[in-house]
C-alpha cells in the first residue's frame, strides 16, 4: 500500500483550519504506518482554485488519488453558496470523468467554530476521515482495474 502517490490540494484561505486538517492527515498517516512523502501537497489562493489545480494534477498521470481540502464559512452575502456549489459541481465532474478518485475535502460551515471543530485534532478532525476515505477509494478503484 506505500506505492501511493496522493495530490493534495490545499486552500490558504482560512488557513488555521486547512492546516489543522492536514495536521488530521498527517497523524492518521503515522497512526497507520504510512510515510508522509506519499502525499504531495499544492497550497492555492482558496476553494474556488481547487478544481483547476485538480485539472493540472489529472494530466500530470503520476497520482493515485487527489484529495481536497479546504473550507469555506456562510458569511452574510451569498459568496458561500456560489464559491460552495461551483467548487462542489467542478469536484464531482472531474471526479466521475477521471481514472483515480478525488476526495472532497472542503468543508462548508455556517459559522468559524463549526470548522474549527471539525479540524481540531481532539474533536471531530476530518483530516484523518478525509485520508481514511482516500486510500478506501484507491483500494476499490485497484479492485476494479485488476
């Protein structure tokens, strides 16, 4: 199971909880015995350049999965449902067009607390979920394609 290699597209915006995610990530990679030099992590501007950088990942054929994250918190226009929905919509178009899987990693929170509990590493961390659920689809894709 080391001979993965995972894209990871990291948003900076809000930055505190994309990187307790990765933080997630990472402690279930040395919980279950994985080395962190599988994942090759691509850091863009916020959630709405994640799908694009997916794009460039998917035709750089060398990933066997590409994983998602980032977050995006309702604020008090509708930016949090188009940025949520166009992110969503493009993630699952190139997932359901390409040969590997790509995991959504994005949160959508109405408020900064839900993230932040959704990413802290003693509560609800989704990082370690995130993962668990990557190297899942890589092992039902390998079964497919065997």
């Amino acid at each position: 199971m080391n001979n993965y290699k995972i894209g990871v597209v990291k948003s900076l915006f809000n930055k505190e909880i994309t990187d307790n995610l990765m933080d997630g990530i990472n402690d279930y990679l040395q919980n279950n015995d994985y080395k962190k030099n599988i994942l090759e992590v691509y850091d863009v501007p916020g959630a709405f350049e994640i799908p694009g950088t997916v794009k460039q990942l998917l035709n750089k054929n060398k990933y066997s999965c590409i994983v998602c994250i980032g977050s995006v918190i309702k604020g008090e226009t509708a930016h949090f449902e188009f940025i949520s929905n166009a992110v969503a919509n493009k993630i699952i178009s190139l997932n359901t067009e390409s040969n590997i899987p790509i995991i959504f990693g994005v949160l959508t929170t109405y408020t900064y607390d839900q993230a932040l509990s959704r990413s802290l590493i003693n509560e609800k961390n989704k990082g370690g979920e995130i993962i668990d659920s990557a190297f899942k689809a890589m092992a039902t894709y390998r079964q497919l394609n065997n």
